[in-house]
C-alpha cells in the first residue's frame, strides 16, 4: 500500500453537530488535491452520536478511518492520530475548521521547503482573526507571554489548534508526550525544539467559534500549572533519551 503524503487527524469530543459539515468540507479539498491524503477522526470519550457518525462517513470513504480513545483529552486524541498516521506529513485540526480548510497547501512544500514542525498563527504577519471578542484575546495574549517567558521564546502563538509534523518528527515527539489536555500543544512544542526539530509559525485566518470548548479561567489555571510541569520534566531530563513505545 502506497503511504499518502498527507494525514488530517481531527480530534472530535461530542462533535455531532459540527463532524459531518467538516467532514464533507474535508472530502471536497482533498478531492481538488493531487496527491493521496488520508483523514483520521480520532473520537474521544464523547457523550453524544459522534463516534457513530463519524462510522458512517468511514464506512463509504476508505479514505477515512476511525479511531476511539475511551478517556477525554485533546491532546490524548490528537496523540492517537498522529502515531496511527501514514502520511509523511501528518497535519491536525480543529472540527470546527476555524482556520479554512484551504490553508493547510501553505503548510507543504514548495510553501515551506522543508516542513519538520509548521505551526498555525494567529499573531504573526499574515495573520486574522475574524470575531473573537476582545477578553479572549487578551487572555490568550497573557497565556502565550508565560508560554515564552517559561518555554518557548520566539513563538507567537502556541494554542491555534492546526500543526502539521513531518512523519519522523511526529513519531518521535509524541511517544515523549507526557500532557494530554489543553497544554498539549506547548509540551509537543518544546520537546520538538529541544531536539532541533525546526518550527515554523504562518500566520492564517481564523474565525472565532463561540462553541469553543475551552473554559477560560478554570483551564488557564490547569494551563498555567502544566507549563512548569514541563519545565521541572525537562529538568528531570523526562524528554532525554529514546522515546517510549506504545
């Protein structure tokens, strides 16, 4: 079996609503494209259709497979794909596709030459943000200035919630992963960084989406308190040596 260039992993947590339009939006890109891509749906712990769903659309799609991780956890989700992937670059994204779809021809060569770890942006030139109400603005302002005061300097936005990782990279960065919520992206970050791995960050359009999951006061304290879990792991030398095997 020939091994697609590209694998979208989409992390779905009671996604019933949103999964299909996504889904179908996913398809109709991927059938403009000329190389082979893959989509992987990794459910996670949801409550409501969206395993199911996601069944039917895999079950008339070879194209897309489905993965069931039994514990919540984006980061747990967004791990389970990218290890899974066959892609040589495997890229994951939001189901509720705040940056379009379109965007991620920027991520691949000839846009980035050499894509080990490429980073969506909301802040760097090129960048817009379409609706999102000043106070979360702010607040991920402050998030990512303690980002890069205590672990990734340079980089002006770690939370947008599309990446795309070379296929060794991926490998390699996500067996060490030890941060299966929200903070996942920052740990995933720092531990490529500390193995040379280059990040690029492009800035993309991004539409606010009043559904986010994300709690603001409560899941920055849980964020702010794994940033210096990866700070004493990275003393412990826990991202040293070979990374752990599934």
């Amino acid at each position: 079996m020939t091994s697609p260039l590209l694998s979208i992993i989409i992390p779905a947590y009671n996604e019933e609503t949103r999964l299909p339009g996504t889904l179908k939006t996913v398809e109709r890109f991927l059938d403009q494209q000329p190389y082979q891509a893959e989509v992987l749906v990794v459910e996670n712990g949801s409550s409501d259709q969206t395993l199911q769903i996601a069944k039917s659309f895999a079950n008339t799609n070879p194209d897309i497979r489905v993965l069931h991780e039994a514990q919540r956890g984006k980061g747990r989700a967004v791990r389970a794909g990218m290890l899974a992937a066959r892609g040589k670059y495997r890229f994951f994204g939001d189901a509720d596709l705040s940056m379009p779809i379109e965007e991620i021809t920027r991520f691949l060569p000839p846009q980035v030459p050499d894509p080990q770890v490429v980073i969506g942006s909301r802040e760097v030139p090129g960048a817009v943000r379409y609706g999102e109400p000043e106070i979360r603005h702010l607040s991920g302002r402050v998030f990512n200035s303690l980002v890069r005061w205590i672990a990734l300097p340079g980089l002006q936005d770690t939370q947008c919630g599309f990446k795309l990782f070379r296929d060794d990279v991926a490998e390699d960065v996500f067996q060490r992963q030890t941060i299966f919520g929200w903070t996942f992206d920052v740990e995933v970050l720092y531990i490529a960084r500390l193995h040379g791995y280059t990040i690029t960050e492009i800035g993309v359009p991004w539409h606010y989406n009043a559904d986010s999951k994300v709690r603001m006061f409560k899941d920055s304290w849980n964020m702010v308190k794994d940033l210096i879990r990866i700070r004493n792991n990275a003393r412990r030398g826990v991202y040293n040596g070979a990374p752990a095997k599934n």
